[in-house]
C-alpha cells in the first residue's frame, strides 16, 4: 500500500531518501488522479527500486507550491532527494515503469 505523507514528513521520506522515490500530487475530488490510484498501486508492487508516496496537495498546500503543481496529478519523481522528471496528468503503467527505470 502506497504511503499518504504530509509537509512534516516530506523531509525524511522523500528528501533523505536514497534512491528513486515517486511522489504523486493528488487530491481526493479529482478524477484523473482517482484513476492513476490504482495503476500507482500495481507499479509499486512490481518495481522494489523505487518508493511511491501520495501528497494531498488539498491538506498541503505548502508542498504544493514550493513544486510548482499547478495541475493535478502531477507526478515528482525524485532521485537522492533531486527532482528528476516532471509529469502532469493520468500516465500508463508503462510510462510510469519506464520513467522509473530511466532514473534509477
């Protein structure tokens, strides 16, 4: 199951982290993220390399704006704490699996 973090656990979770984490930006109304869910879960079955975690850009609107995410989903990959790849909107599994193995 895909971790929910807040602004207070950002720091650890995603900036200290060795390695790849994805973090999505989403919020509860929106439709497209409510889609990309379930394909987020799948992925994060599947690759053990890489952390996936879920901001509420709603409950933290802070983080939000310190990423730029203007539109939702938007997706952060993160590699050793450095932002690495940008996606805005619904991606396919392949995409998501592909964009995690180029970062690696």
């Amino acid at each position: 199951m895909i971790k929910h973090i807040n602004k207070n656990e950002f720091q650890m979770e995603v900036l200290e982290a060795e390695g790849v984490v994805v973090v999505d930006f989403y919020a509860d109304w929106c439709g497209p993220c409510k889609m990309l869910a379930p394909i987020l879960e799948e992925v994060q079955a599947e690759v053990n390399h890489a952390k996936i975690v879920k901001v509420n850009v709603d409950e933290n609107t802070e983080l939000a704006a310190k990423y730029s995410v203007q539109s939702i989903p938007t997706i952060k990959m993160f590699v050793n704490g450095e932002v690495r790849h940008t996606s805005v909107g619904f991606q396919p599994k392949t995409a998501l699996i592909s964009m995690i193995e180029q970062a690696k």
